[in-house]
C-alpha cells in the first residue's frame, strides 16, 4: 500500500494538482490523535517537494477552518514537521500557511512547544527581512495577534532586538493607519512580555523525546518514511536543545549531544558512555580550534544530562566571535563542497575520525552548536549518519590525529624526572613547587609550562597538576635506568606514543624510524606551524634517543 506521500508526489510529477490535493483531502480526515494517516502527512510536510508542501499546507488550512482545534500532538507533529525540512524558499506561501498552524497552538508554554520556539523565532525573521511584502504583513500579523502567547516561550534577547527592527521596518511600509496602530500595538504587547519572561518549566528538556518514543514506537518505524521523518525531528530537537541553551548559558558556545542505539539505557555503564562520548567531542573541539585559532579552547562546563533521554547540554566560555567562527566551523562539517574540502580537509578529517570510532562502539551521536549570533542560533545538527565509510578499522588507522598540545616540546627528560620528584614533595603547594623547580631547572616560565605539559603528556600529573599513581611509582624507582624505562613505557601509552607506533605501524619504540618525525607530525597533527613542528621535532628525537638506551 503506497504511502501518502508517494501518492502525491506521483500526482504532481503528471501535474495532475487536483488530484493530488483530492488525494491529501481524503486521507486527513481526523485530527484529533496521531495515527497512521497523521503521520502519513507528517512524511508529506517533513519530506516532500516544495509542490506538495505547498498543497498539503493549504489543505491543512481549510480543515483547521472548519473543525475544532487539533490536539496538542498533533498539531506540534505537523509543525515540528514542517520547520525539521532543510529550507523553505523566502517567497514560498507555504510561509503564511505555517503561520495559520502556529496560530492553533493554545499555549506556548507547554515544554513541547516551547521547545520550537528558537527555530520558528528564525522562520519568523527571515518571512520578515527577505522582502515579500505580503509574507512579511502576514508574519507582522500574526505575532501582533498571538504575540502575547508565543511571548511565553523561551527566547533569546538577540532574536527579540532582530524581531523588533525588522517588524518596525514592516510597519513603517503600512499606508492603512488604523491597522498600522493596531499591529503596533500588537507588536509592542509581544516584545513587553518576551523581554519580562522567564522560562523555568524544565520539562522542556525532555517532553519532546518522551513524545517523539509515543508517537513513533518500535513498530509504526518498521515503514521507511516513518524513520525518515522520526530522524528529522530528533536532529530538530537537537538543534532546539543547543538553542536553548544558549537563551540560559548567556554569551558563548552552547553543544547539545544526543546519544541512540544503546542496547541498555539503565546499563550501569550509562555514565561512562556519557564520560567517553564528552570526551571524544572535547577532543574534536580542541583539534578543530587549534586549526582555527591556534591555541587550546577553555575547558567545557560541566556537562548537563537531560534525565530521561540520553542527552547532554554543556557550554564553552569564549568571546562572540571565537563561539561564532567555532559554530560555524563545527556546523559546517557535513555540507562542506568538493572545492572547499582541500583548504578545510584537516576539519573534516577530525569529525569524520571522531565520529568514525562512535560508529565502531554502536552508537548514533548527532551534535548542534548554538550561539547569539541570530544566523548561529539555531544550526543543522551533524550525525554519524552523515559518515559512511566501509572499512573502519583501516580507516581509523589511517585517520590517526594528535593534538598540538599533546606533543611535548620539553627536551631534557632529566629535568621531567626532577618535576615528578618535587611534585611528590609539595603536593598541595603548587606556588611553593614551582618556585623550587625554576631554582633547580634555571629555566624560564615559559619553559616551566613545557615541562608542566610533558608531564602531562606521559601521564605523571593529571589536568590539575596533581600528582597521579604513575608519578608515584616514578619516584619509588631507585636507579635512573629503571625511571627512563617507566618514562618510555609512559610515553608508548600517551597519545602521541601510540599514535607515532600506528602511524608507523611499529610494535615498539625500537622500530621507530627517527628520520621520518617531520613527516609523522605533518599528517597527524595538521594545526602545527612548519616552524612548530621543526621545533617538536627536536624534543621527539631527544626523548627517543634516551629511551632506546633502556629498552
């Protein structure tokens, strides 16, 4: 039985428009739950033509004319629908037919709604700034009539200032006075409520995932185009969530991660995926930002699981325009062209690896960035699905990429020997530490952060300088000969040991051919400089001069 969707789309392509909007009539007959032919016209609006977009629209209009309202379900399934498509021409009256939908919902405050209110904010500014007057009038309209209930809704302040401008440009073009007060009036009603209110139902997190498994169970997915549309509004609600969070983080970058096939959500392992999806993205973050900006981004903050669905919120301090160009980098990454893709491989080639060994483990990981910028707010998610490679182990070998901050540029491992030693000695005095270390070291502090990096690097202090159990054993060792050979063993385990051993598809630090270093580092770690790496180049060959001594 062919679905609505492929029965309209076959009407139009024989232009037979009557029947297509004869065949969109018959099937939506009920509005008052979500059923199969709910959710038939749902595939219709998430992923048919603009053609068939326009008319199941317009159909839609007369029924919501001439019956009672809609349930909420309904109403936020076909309207999630519609905004979870990738674009909506700027002139298409399908705009002012999305806005006859809006115009059903009862309350904005529900968590469900509340949860679109970033995308529609940004459908709404574009109706108005792109210059079709009627559209423009339409949306002007529409918030000046339902503004004081969409005001209830989250939104951001960017997003209201640009709402504001651009419907006083509207109206300044409105000859008929008495409707031009009346739509001020409206206007300045909307914007006074958005600006007081402050969203605290914190079911807004959650209330769309709950939803999306009701009304998409196991059984309504086993037809493709159920998946299909299912997909698109899980990545709709990703990019909400980043949104959202940027509305209650304030300036910065706001990442919404979510997190499926899972065999066992209530795993006892559950956090650790959590822990080790947060780490792999941070790493993408900092490899992507160190192309960009060379230098390392902020820590992320502590990362928010949003109870009853796996997935997370966290947010990153930085500037506007750090939190913008990191957006649009990250954003980016799955639409990057065939003539963009030589200057930006090394981004590319980062999330294709990230995203590659969470594909290896079974998971699905889609990712949104949001920032104030209002073209920034709201961000296509990117996927694992977006990834298709047939080989990924090979591919994971051949894709191996180490940070520039995880290659040591500390030449003498004796000094790293005394640092462990002292750090042993002053634990919680990290002042007091360092003051004995430059006594001892005659270096700068400059180079104090080298060796404080090295040490790292081999994994004898953690990211708060204190000293871990291998640091421990370290200095329990009496002879030299013992610590260089703990030091190798340390190194072959840090990040760039191991990735120096794949690269070169050595079993052990003997088999490592020196010479090569220049070139090792120029393909796994494509944000040093040509200089940088002549530089960390050196300290490689140091450090693999003394540990083949005790191997």
């Amino acid at each position: 039985m062919k679905t609505i969707l492929a029965n309209v789309e076959e009407f139009l392509d024989s232009d037979n428009i009557n029947a297509a909007r004869e065949e969109i009539a018959k099937n939506l007959n009920n509005l008052e739950s979500v059923d199969t032919t709910v959710r038939g016209f749902a595939a219709l609006l998430a992923l048919g033509s603009q053609k068939a977009l326009e008319i199941g629209l317009g159909v839609l209009g007369r029924k919501l004319l001439e019956e009672e309202e809609p349930e909420d379900n309904v109403i936020w399934l076909l309207l999630a629908a519609v905004l979870s498509r990738n674009s909506i021409p700027t002139d298409s009256p399908s705009r002012i037919s999305i806005l006859g939908l809006t115009s059903s919902v009862k309350s904005w405050e529900s968590p469900i709604f509340s949860l679109l209110t970033p995308v529609l904010d940004s459908f709404l500014r574009v109706s108005l700034a792109e210059g079709n007057t009627v559209i423009a009038e339409q949306t002007l309209d529409f918030l000046a009539i339902s503004g004081e209930n969409y005001a209830k809704a989250p939104h951001t302040k960017q997003q209201l200032k640009e709402l504001d401008s651009l419907t006083q440009l509207v109206l300044n073009k409105v000859d008929d006075a008495e409707l031009k007060e009346e739509w001020a009036e409206g206007i300045n009603l909307f914007l006074k409520t958005a600006v007081q209110t402050k969203y605290s139902d914190e079911n807004v997190w959650s209330a769309a995932k709950v939803l999306l498994k009701e009304i998409y169970t196991p059984q309504v997915l086993n037809r493709k185009t159920n998946s299909e549309v299912k997909d698109n509004l899980s990545r709709l609600i990703t990019s909400s969530l980043a949104a959202l969070g940027t509305i209650i983080h304030g300036d910065g970058l706001s990442v919404a991660v979510r997190i499926d096939s899972i065999d066992n959500p209530k795993d006892n392992n559950s956090w650790a995926i959590f822990a080790s999806v947060t780490d792999k993205l941070e790493r993408l973050f900092q490899e992507i930002a160190a192309l960009i900006f060379r230098k390392p981004l902020p820590p992320f903050s502590p990362p928010q699981a949003i109870p009853g669905s796996w997935t997370i919120i966290f947010h990153i301090s930085l500037s506007s325009k750090q939190s913008n160009d990191l957006a649009m980098a990250i954003s980016s990454l799955s639409s990057i062209s065939d003539n963009e893709h030589e200057s930006k491989s090394s981004q590319v080639d980062s999330w294709r690896a990230c995203f590659a060994e969470f594909k290896k483990d079974e998971l699905r990981v889609d990712l949104a960035v949001s920032t104030h910028a209002p073209e920034l707010n709201v961000t296509q998610s990117i996927s694992t699905e977006d990834i298709d490679i047939t080989n990924m182990e090979e591919y994971l070998q051949e894709k191996t990429r180490v940070l520039s901050r995880d290659v040591p540029q500390a030449d003498k491992l004796e000094r790293i020997l005394d640092f462990a030693s002292l750090l042993i000695q002053y634990p919680s005095s990290l002042p007091t530490f360092q003051q004995e270390f430059l006594k001892i070291s005659d270096i700068t502090e400059r180079q104090y952060q080298y060796y404080r990096r090295a040490v790292e690097i081999l994994g004898l202090v953690d990211e708060r300088g204190r000293p871990t159990n291998a640091c421990s054993v370290l200095n329990r060792l009496s002879s030299r000969e013992a610590k260089m050979r703990f030091l190798a063993h340390q190194f072959i385990s840090s990040d760039i040991g191991l990735a120096w051993l794949n690269w070169q598809n050595a079993s052990d630090l003997s088999e490592i051919e020196i010479e090569k270093a220049n070139q090792f580092l120029t393909e796994v770690s494509p944000s040093l400089s040509a200089s940088t790496i002549n530089r960390r180049v050196r300290t490689l060959r140091s450090w693999l001069g003394e540990f083949i001594q005790y191997l």
